[in-house]
C-alpha cells in the first residue's frame, strides 16, 4: 500500500508539473483513498466505500476524525466549478500528504502514544 500511495503522489507531482492541476488532483485523491482504506484495514472498520472518493468521504464521515483530517477530506471532496477551478484555496497535494501522516500516526485501539 505505502509503494501505491508514493506512486501516486509522484503522479500527482509530476502532474501540477506540467500544468495538469486535475490530473494532480485526482492522483492526490487515490493517494488519499488508498491511505484511508489501509487505515480503516488495519482497524476492521467495514465500510461500504468502492472507491477513493467514497473513502474519502466515509473518514470525512467517520466519528472521532480529528477536525484537520475532517477538514482535509472535506478539501479532498469538494467539486470542481464549471470552469473546472477548485472553488477554494488550497493545495491538495500538500494536504494530501498531511492526510497520509497523519493517518499513519494515528494510534490504533487500544494502543496509548
């Protein structure tokens, strides 16, 4: 799961790179959802997603999400205007990647940290 979500992110990238900000989004979100479904994975959370933006969605959902991730997701799931613009201010990517830590440092139950 860590290499998908690294390749992703290179993805997304190289995307914003070269001026492609919705393939660079899009590669953020799978980046998001494949962290999502390994940390709900790894804590047996069923969940009734099928895809990053459904995951997505389901943390942004999810009780006892700290407010950042909430915030992050709901960033993550916000639709693109007409003119095809985020219609907020704010980069994904880094986002994105704050999302992926901060999952991962997440304890799991039953743990203390």
């Amino acid at each position: 799961m860590v290499q998908k979500i690294e390749n992703e992110m290179k993805r997304a990238d190289m995307a914003r790179a070269q001026g492609n900000e919705g393939l660079a989004r899009v590669c953020a979100r799978r980046a998001a959802g494949t962290a999502i479904r390994a940390y709900l994975a790894a804590r047996q959370i069923d969940h009734p997603a099928t895809n990053a933006f459904e995951l997505i969605l389901f943390l942004r959902d999810m009780p006892g999400i700290p407010p950042e991730l909430r915030s992050i997701a709901g960033s993550l799931s916000t639709r693109v205007t007409e003119e095809f613009t985020l219609p907020l201010e704010a980069d994904l990517l880094a986002e994105t990647r704050v999302l992926i830590t901060t999952l991962e440092s997440l304890d799991l139950p039953g743990q203390s940290g």
